[in-house]
C-alpha cells in the first residue's frame, strides 16, 4: 500500500511539474517571449523596457538635453524633470526654467511635453515674460532625436 501511494504521489508530481513548463511556455509564447536569441536581441531595445515608470530612452535624452541647468527635481516614476532657474552668462539679465514631462511607456513623440517659464530683470526684479514656441518645440525635438538614437544604439550594439 506504502509503494502504490508513493508511486501515485511520484506520477502526479512529475504532471505538475510538466505542467508548470507548459503554463511557462504558454505565458511566453503568449506574451512574444520564447528562448530564441532574436526575439532576446529584439526584446533589449523595445520602447518599453524600463525599470522606471516611463519609457527609459526619452528618460535618459531629457536628462541629457536639460543637463545645462541644475535639477530642481527629476522623479523618474512619474516621469517629470524641473530645471531650477537657469541664466546664460551671457546674458544675465535673462533666465529660463524647464519642465520636461515624460506621458507614457512607449517611445512616440507624444508621449513628451516640454515647458518653458522665462524671466528677465528689470529695475532689480524678475519679470515673467514669454518663451516662444519655437524654442519649447527645439527641446523637444533634441529630446526627441536623441532617444531616437539611444534605442537604435541598442539594437546594434
């Protein structure tokens, strides 16, 4: 009696144990995985492989851009950067502040919105005054290309 329940317990631990494998195979092939090294090499450059909360090229071609001024915050979870207040030596009558924030997992142009506030001194005060289009649709675009060339470096490299 001792061996019939041993042996019954042995088969149905090697039909849970093959089952385990099917149900593995069955979440990857369903979810695109599998074990062949393309789809690996493919996988290392998706849009969406992050750890963070937000897609990690567009993450890391903000940081890049906006690194001429000091961080006031940049919380990769939910994706937002701030720039303290930044004034050109050149021109130290004149000073900028950007916000990137980072929309969604996917790396597509609109999942990034970048603004501007700018100030300038007058009479020993900062005054608000306007920041141009153009130059919010620059940083964008800077931000834009450099992910872009970010993920195709992974995908060669």
């Amino acid at each position: 009696m001792v061996r019939a329940a041993t042996l019954a317990l042995s088969i149905g631990l090697a039909f849970s144990l093959s089952a385990c494998n099917f149900i593995r195979d069955d979440i990857n092939k369903t979810l695109g995985g599998g074990n062949n090294d393309r789809v690996k090499q493919a996988d290392l450059a998706a849009s969406q492989v992050t750890t963070i909360g937000v897609n990690a090229y567009l993450w890391r071609a903000a940081l890049d851009t906006l690194s001429f001024a000091p961080l006031a915050q940049a919380d990769a979870n939910s994706g937002v950067i701030v720039t303290d207040w930044y004034a050109n030596p050149n021109a130290p009558g004149d000073r900028v502040k950007v916000t990137a924030t980072i929309l969604d997992a996917d790396l597509r142009a609109d999942a990034l919105r970048v603004a501007a506030s700018r100030q300038v001194l007058r009479n020993g005060q900062w005054v608000d005054a306007p920041v141009t289009a153009a130059t919010v649709q620059r940083l964008e675009e800077i931000i834009l290309t450099k992910a872009r060339d970010l993920r195709r470096n992974a995908i060669a490299g």
